[in-house]
C-alpha cells in the first residue's frame, strides 16, 4: 500500500502517462472507489508556454454524463471551465472506455448547424448567458458547428466559426 493512502480512502487514484508521436505527454487518471464505479475521471493533455505563463488543459470526465474541458493559465494566474454536454453519451467505466475514442477538444464533440430561419441575426458572445453586447453577428442561414453546454444551462450551445469558440442561446439554431 502506498504510504500516502490511509485506511479510510475509498478511492484510490492511478495515473498513466502516455506520449503520443510527437513525445507530448497525456496523462490519463483512473479512480477506484469502495463506495462508486471505477471509471476513468481526468485527462491531463499537453501543455503549451505562451507569453502569459505555461497553459494546461484538462478534461475532467462526469461519469457517464459531460465533460468539463479546463484550461489553466500558470504564471498569469487564470483558469476557465467550460462543462458540455455531448450529442451522444461516452462511457468511462474501466470496461468501456476507449483512449483512441476520447474527444481531445471541444471541437471534436460538435455536430454542424445553421442559424434557423427568420432568427435575423444572431449575437455571439464571449461568455454563456451573457446579456451585454455581441462580439460578434452570424445571419440566418450561416453554417457553423455547435456543441451544449452542460445541463441546467438554459439551452445555451458553444458556437465554433472557423477556429474561435463563441457562445448564443440553442434557440437560435437547426441541427
């Protein structure tokens, strides 16, 4: 047993490092609870350094559920999460889950759409449920790709035109 577990853990944590082709390092984390399933919970991916500090992203696994992608900026002290819902359900459980199938980013888990007819334009933002101005306009008719964000987030998509993620109300779309 590992010095750093004690008796009354329920979960013990294993950790697996793999490098890809490019020798970028992934980190992938199992958890194995007395009291829950055993499934895989975290994906750690390769890290970038950019002028604001070394970047991390994380992709934390619900059991069953979503995932909550997680980008951490160190050195410039900012962390974000953004949690979605994915248009089919992924399994973790130890017998289920597949690497070589893991969506590596939120674009991997975005199925294409158009902006509904008679919505005008549509206002993109920044932030969910933001209610200042647009940074941006799609018209109807535009074609984009979008995911859902988590549950309870009042029908709001991540909107990805060309590379850059934007957010609007589902409403706004036909997929």
């Amino acid at each position: 047993m590992d010095e750093n577990v004690s008796s009354e853990d329920e979960t013990l944590y294993f950790y697996f490092d793999f490098a890809d082709a490019e020798d970028k390092v992934y980190t992938l984390r199992l958890d194995m609870s007395l009291r829950f399933p055993t499934y895989f919970r975290f994906l750690g991916l390769p890290g970038e350094d950019t002028d604001n500090g070394h970047i991390y992203h994380e992709i934390i696994m619900d059991y069953d559920r979503n995932f909550t992608f997680e980008l951490d900026v160190f050195g410039g002290g900012y962390r974000e999460y953004i949690s979605v819902e994915p248009w089919h359900q992924y399994h973790f459980g130890v017998n289920e889950f597949s690497l070589a199938e893991m969506p590596l980013s939120i674009l991997d888990l975005t199925k294409p759409a158009t902006v509904k007819a008679g919505s005008g334009q549509v206002g993109l933002y920044r932030y969910p449920m933001d209610s200042g101005k647009p940074v941006r306009f799609l018209n109807e008719g535009d074609f984009v790709k979008i995911v859902r964000l988590e549950y309870g987030s009042d029908n709001w998509m991540i909107v990805c035109v060309e590379d850059e993620v934007y957010f609007a109300p589902g409403v706004s779309f036909e997929y």
